[in-house]
C-alpha cells in the first residue's frame, strides 16, 4: 500500500474516499445525557427505534415533493444513463505487469474485480480478467457486500480484499489467491472492524485493529500494531508497536522500489496532521527523522519520497514548506539524514500526487489551480526534473504507476472535456483513449476569476457557464466548496452537472477556498483551528463577488457541500442567509460542540479544534451550525441528506439539524438513505437517484 499521509492510511478524513477502520456493524449510539440545551440527543441513537421512525417520517414527507414533480423522471433517466454510462475509462493498480481496475455497470451493480495485461490496455485493447465477482460472492453468501480494496504481498499472488457490509467505513478483509481466483482456505482473515493492515512478507501481516477492549483510540480507531503469522490465530499475533488512546490511530503503509526491495513503516497519528513513522526492522521498529507534518509518497532508488507539510530546519538548512524530498533509507533513522531537493513549490504552486516508476519519479500538481505534470530522474546523485506537456486547464492525474514497470498513465480532464488516458513514455505523453462526451459542451464555457477575502487574500473559483449568457443577475447559480483537510478543488468533467444543472440553464461555480490544498499546506494551514473564520470569510467573498459581476443574485443563488462542506453550508446559511436561496447540505458536520464524541470525530480536533479547550470551543461557538441556529426570515428552504450507515460522520448531525429547522418553523427537506456509507450511495442507482434529487430541488429553487 502507498501511502500519502495518515488520512489516506486511514481512509478517515472528511473526503468522498471511503476508509476502513476498527467498529461496529452499524453505528452505535453514543452516551447519552438528555439535557434542556440538547432536546435531540436521542436522534443519535442511530438504529433506535424511535430515530429511525423520525426518519422515515421525515423521508415520507420531503421525497414526494421532488420526486413527484413532472420533471423528476426523466431527470432520472439521464442520471442512470450517466451513473451506469460504460464509458468511463477503467482505472486502477500497475503491478506485475498488468492493470487492475474495479468496475461497476448496469450488469455488475456491487461491481467487478478484474484485471487486463498492459500491452493490451496501453493499445486501447484490453483483455479483462474477471478476478472476483462482488454481486456473485454477495448472492453466494447472502451478504449486502461492498467492495473496498485490494491490498497485495510482496510476490503479488496473494491479496488481502476488503469488503465493507453496505458502504461502511468498517471492511471485513479475507486473504484472496489470485491463480486460483478463491479466497484462501485457512488464510487470513481479519474480522470486520476499521482495520489497516499490511504485508510484511509472504507469511506475515501487520495488522491495527480492534484486539478488544481498550485498543481502540477515543475516535474508534486501532492504536496497537501486531504482526500475525499465517497459521497461527489472530489472537496470537505479536505486538509490534503500541501508541496512545489518544492518538488518531495506528496504520502501516508498504512499499517496494525498483529492485524489489519491500519495507514496511508503521504510521502513528499523534494529530490527523502529525505523524510518527518508524521502519519495521527484525530488531524491531526504528523511528524515521521526519517532520510531525509529513507524507511518505513512494520508494524509489532506495530512498524515501517524502512531501513535508512544514518549514523543516534540520542539518543547517531550511527546507520551505510543500517541498517534495528524497531521503536514503540508510540515514533515514539518524539524527541528521541526508536529504536531497526534488522540487519546491512557488506559493501559487501544489503538490497533488507522487508516484514512482521503475525509472522516474511523476509528480502530478497545481499552478494557478491550473494541472502540471513533471517527471524526475535520479542519476549520478542528482535529481533531474522534466515538464510534460499537459492541456493549458484542467487537472492531471497519475492514473496507473508502479515501482516494478517504466509505463504509467495518466488521466486529463476539466469542466468541458471528457478524460482522456494517456500512456506516458518518459517526457511525453500519448494518448491511448478519449472518452465520449455525456452532454454537448460547446454551448459553454470555463472562465477563473478571483474574489478578494476579509483579509485581502486573493481567492480563485471557476465559472462554468452558458457563451451566450446575460450578466443581468438572474442567471441560476450553483456554488460548490469544501475548505478543509488539504483536500483540493479542481476542474473535473462531471456529467451530472452538465444534464442535470448546465443544460437546464444553471451556471456552475467551484470555489478555492482557504482550507483546501490548492496552493500547497499553507493554503491549509491558513483556516485551521480558530483561524477557520477565513474560510467563510473566503466563501462570503465569493458569493458577494459572483453578485458584483452581475452573474448572479442572491434569489438565484445556491450552495452546496458536503462532509466537511457540510459544516460549511451550516455556518454560512447562520452567517449570511441573505446571500443565498437554496442550499444542499450533505453527510454534514453540524454539532461542533459534540462532533468529537461521534464516530471519527475525535480524530479531527487537528482540524478544527476541541471542545474541551477553552479556547478553541469559543471559537467553535460562534461558528456550530446546530446551536446557532435562528429563526429568521431571510433563512431559505435547504436540502439535507445523510446515511444510516454513515460510520464516519455520525448521522445525528443531520437529524439533529432537521429537527431543529422544524422546531424553529423552518421549512427543509431531509434524506436519508438507509445505507450506502458516508458516500450515501452503496450502487450506481443510488447514486443516480440522490443526484437527481439534488438537483431537481436547486430546479424548484432557483430556476422555477
């Protein structure tokens, strides 16, 4: 496994990627204390008969309002055409010579396991493989099945699958045997729980997970690390390393460089931010100098590639935040290693993804939130760096890459374009396959332009929108962010968007908000804790700006996120109602006050700050969407959805949220969808469905 940072280990940040970790089959309810300032506790109890009756209540009532409009159905029909569309380009692993990718169609709902040589795919001519089956196992062994990952040792026969029980973050991971296509007989099996595990031979696995009581972190994750031997019971495995309760959790991320030497390193999480990484040794585990705030990208030329998410003084020398480093494993532990510059960003500059190859290390990034590719090489003691030539706009992605193999790929989209892949032969690029178009784009167009903040920083968002439209104010207007968790907002090709919001004639914004990682961890660093005001600042800014250019009214403006997008949607329609006349608020954060006592939360006080810091929980008073809401009359109908099995973000928050609107006399609409996971969408016809239902309410909001 290849690791970018300990969100990505864990699989437990705030973004749409689903995780797996240490927990129950469903959300359990937290303790509950029923006081006069909180009447909702009991919506928290996830399963309980009376939350889940308020919440078919609540589905009852909101899902005939959009779904019974004469529009909805053939709204529908164009989301299932996208959702279950197979042209879409199959994407996934390089290894041993060959790409594996998981597939979902009309015909494989839960989806397919399959693989296909990389001759063939470089040509555009795949010959797939079914590896493993997800809707056959699911009939097999009556089991709601959702396909996670697929983790594989150091000869690649053998891989760990994991498998969550209707879209939870928590997997059950069974030892898979890829010549046979069969689960192992007698091989490992790790019970379901939010678990990481890893290879550290053919024979033995690192596993973190829940060994019972008193091994799981305060945010329900594992913090002892065991190594578990094949034959022997998992109740039998060897402690490796142990943290602290109060850390985020423990995972283990595996690595392999050109010579196919394998190592292990285990991954502390003090803080969702700071990491302890320590290699695993027969002497035991060995701690890498490093700074807290950094990722370990790859291994290449026996030296770690390392992204540092800090200033870092070491040695007599300051190595600027954002930079990309490579380390050599055999100073790695010492005081002082020997460290070499890869590349620097500029501060209008990022770092997305790092990925090595048998003969190069790519690094996929941002430039303006405009995408760059870049391509070193090592010889003689240097890094050498090379620019490929990418489309002046959009995004890049390295879309296949490994250690054992000189090909990789890589993916180009934006607003407009469809992906197209690409087959990269040391600078240069060739295109192997274009995807369709799934609307006609030439009626639109992409323009950036840029708000200036509270502070006067300078914040970019894209418009897409109509050649042919009037600034006159009145144009329907969906403006979309995030603003959190490193976790940048790029230009993607979203066909949702193009039938069901452009071609019924809605403008589309995304904004760059502080918080995100577009301008590299400082652009990050700027909204954390009680500095997070400067994200909503950034976004009021925006709204105001999109206003100023006559694109926009707020009549005819909307807002959407999720997740922690969800939180943001919360704090603005308590902030600046006035500015907007729809909003979606998805899978949110909304109790800020008691969001680390739900699930994962604890686990984001590097985020956002502790309730039970003095300090910080002021700063969250002013912002908790839940108890700062008001009666007002400028407040507009929103649109809530969730998930019963949301093991990440607790759907309380929403609940809650809902039953406060109603207490207030605010009118909203409330969806929760019985399961799915934090995503809110286990299969492509859920996914169509909750699309459509978006949609059709901006629709009745701000273009009826």
């Amino acid at each position: 496994m290849k690791i970018a940072s300990l969100a990505q280990a864990l699989g437990i940040s705030l973004a749409l990627t689903a995780c797996a970790s240490p927990g129950p089959t469903a959300p359990t309810a937290p303790q509950q204390t029923a006081t006069a300032a909180d009447p909702y506790l009991w919506l928290e109890d996830v399963e309980g008969e009376r939350a889940l009756a308020w919440v078919h209540q609540q589905n009852d009532r909101s899902l005939p309002v959009l779904e019974n409009d004469p529009r909805y159905a053939a709204r529908l029909e164009a989301a299932l055409e996208v959702a279950q569309s197979r042209d879409r380009l199959p994407l996934g692993q390089v290894r041993g010579g060959y790409l594996y990718n998981f597939w979902q169609d009309p015909d494989h709902v839960r989806g397919i396991w399959r693989r296909a040589r990389l001759d063939g795919y470089a040509a555009n001519n795949p010959r797939w493989e079914t590896v493993l089956d997800i809707d056959a196992l699911a009939r097999e062994e009556n089991a709601n099945w959702v396909y996670q990952s697929a983790d594989c040792d150091p000869s690649g026969v053998r891989c760990m699958v994991s498998l969550s029980n209707g879209g939870l973050d928590a997997s059950t991971d069974r030892e898979f045997d890829l010549q046979t296509r069969r689960f192992v007989e007698g091989g490992f099996v790790v019970p379901e729980a939010k678990s990481n595990i890893g290879w550290l031979d053919r024979d033995t696995l690192l596993v973190a997970t829940n060994w019972g009581e008193g091994s799981l972190t305060e945010s329900g994750y594992p913090y002892v690390l065991k190594a578990w031997r094949r034959g022997t019971p998992l109740s039998s495995a060897t402690e490796i390393l142990r943290g602290e309760a109060s850390d985020v959790s423990i995972a283990v991320a595996t690595f392999e460089d050109e010579s196919n030497d394998h190592i292990a390193i285990a991954v502390e999480g003090e803080t969702f931010f700071e990491t302890v990484f320590s290699l695993i040794t027969p002497q035991g585990p060995q701690r890498l100098t490093l700074p807290r705030k950094s990722s370990i990208r790859d291994f290449s030329h026996d030296r770690l590639i390392v992204t540092i998410e800090q200033e870092w003084t070491i040695g007599g020398r300051t190595y600027p935040n954002g930079s990309l480093l490579a380390i050599p494993l055999a100073t790695a532990t010492s005081a002082t290693p020997a460290i070499e510059v890869i590349f620097s960003p500029n501060a209008r500059q990022s770092i997305e993804e790092v990925q090595a190859t048998r003969d190069a290390v790519l690094v996929a990034g941002f430039d303006n939130v405009r995408g760059r590719l870049q391509r070193f090489t090592f010889a003689n003691g240097q890094w050498t760096g090379a620019q490929i030539e990418v489309p002046p706009t959009g995004v890049v992605h390295i879309a296949g890459a490994s250690t054992s193999d000189t090909r990789a790929f890589a993916t180009f989209e934006d607003f407009l374009t469809p992906s197209t892949l690409y087959a990269l032969n040391g600078a240069r690029m060739r295109s192997v396959r274009s995807l369709p178009a799934q609307f006609d784009a030439s009626p639109y167009v992409t323009e950036q332009f840029e708000a200036t903040s509270a502070d006067g920083t300078r914040v970019p968002y894209f418009v897409v929108r109509r050649r042919d439209m009037q600034m006159n104010g009145q144009n329907p207007t969906l403006l979309y962010a995030y603003g959190g968790f490193q976790l940048s907002q790029v230009p993607t090709y979203n066909a949702f968007i193009g039938r069901l919001w452009l071609d019924q004639g809605g403008t589309y914004v995304l904004a760059n908000i502080r918080g995100g990682g577009e301008f590299g961890p400082a652009w990050h660093d700027a909204g954390l804790l009680t500095n997070r005001q400067r994200i909503y600042d950034d976004f009021y800014a925006v709204e105001r700006d999109l206003v100023d250019r006559n694109i926009t009214s707020p009549r005819r403006l909307g807002i959407s996120g999720r997740s922690n997008g969800g939180l943001l949607m919360g704090v603005m329609l308590n902030q600046h109602p006035e500015m907007v006349h729809a909003a979606i608020i998805g899978s949110p954060l909304l109790d800020m006050l008691r969001y680390d006592q739900l699930l994962a939360g604890a686990s984001w006080v590097g985020e956002y700050g502790s309730p039970n810091i003095p300090e910080q929980r002021a700063f969250l008073e002013t912002i908790t969407p839940y108890q700062n809401l008001r009666a007002r009359p400028d407040f507009p109908t929103v649109f809530i959805y969730t998930s019963t099995k949301d093991d990440r973000v607790h759907p309380g928050h929403a609940r809650k949220y809902g039953a406060r609107l109603d207490e207030l006399g605010i009118r909203y609409l409330y969806y929760e969808n019985t399961d799915g996971g934090h995503q809110a969408n286990a299969n492509l016809r859920e996914a169509a469905r909750r699309r459509t239902l978006e949609y059709m309410y901006l629709t009745q909001r701000l273009i009826d």
